[in-house]
C-alpha cells in the first residue's frame, strides 16, 4: 500500500508536471482538464474502479434488483413460520416492484415506452 506521504507527492509533482507544461489531456473527446488528471491519478493509486456513468448504474440496480427478487423466493420457500411467511411475501413483493420499475426506467431511458 502507498503512503499518503508518498501519493501526495507523487501527485503533486505530475500536476506541476502538467501544469508547466500547460498540458490538457482529451480522452474520448471530452476535456478533463488538470482536475480530471488528478482525480484519475487518485482512483489509479487507490485501485478504485472508474466512477460509473448513470446507465451502468441503472443496469447494476437492476441486476441487484433481480438477485434480491430471487433471494426473497427462496426465502419464502424455505419459510415455515406463519409470520415469516407473511414476510416474505411482501418481501416478494417489494422486490418484484423495485425490478419492474427499474426496468420501466431503462426502457423509457432507451425510449421504448
């Protein structure tokens, strides 16, 4: 693991590195700028995954959104409690309705409602 001594450093040099040289950098068209570099720079050293755009959030819910669904099945078949039964079939259903409005949202994002 990198020290915070060491990722400060390390990224204050490469930002007096770009800023010298008034360096921009353009990925996939877009400009970032010196912030942009930083931030990447950071999540680099962390090992943190990029940030997502809100469509790849979307489709994460909705995966989440069906694994709980079928979480909350499986709970239901196995309950056999009069109250835990009753539990999860409200959990089925609250589930069920978190992935149909999920994927009414997808669909109106995609324009097919």
């Amino acid at each position: 693991m990198i020290s915070l001594h060491t990722f400060t450093n390390n990224l204050f040099h490469k930002l007096g590195e770009l800023i010298d040289e008034r360096a921009y950098v353009i990925m996939d068209s877009n400009f970032i700028g010196v912030k942009g570099v930083a931030d990447k720079m950071y999540r680099h050293f962390l090992n943190m995954p990029p940030e997502q755009t809100e469509e790849e959030k979307l489709y994460a819910s909705i995966r989440d959104a069906e694994i709980q669904w079928k979480l909350a099945e499986g709970r239901f078949n196995e309950a056999t409690d009069p109250d835990l039964i009753d539990f999860a079939t409200y959990d089925i259903m609250a589930t069920k309705s978190r992935y149909e409005y999920l994927i009414k949202t997808a669909k109106k994002q995609m324009g097919l409602l």
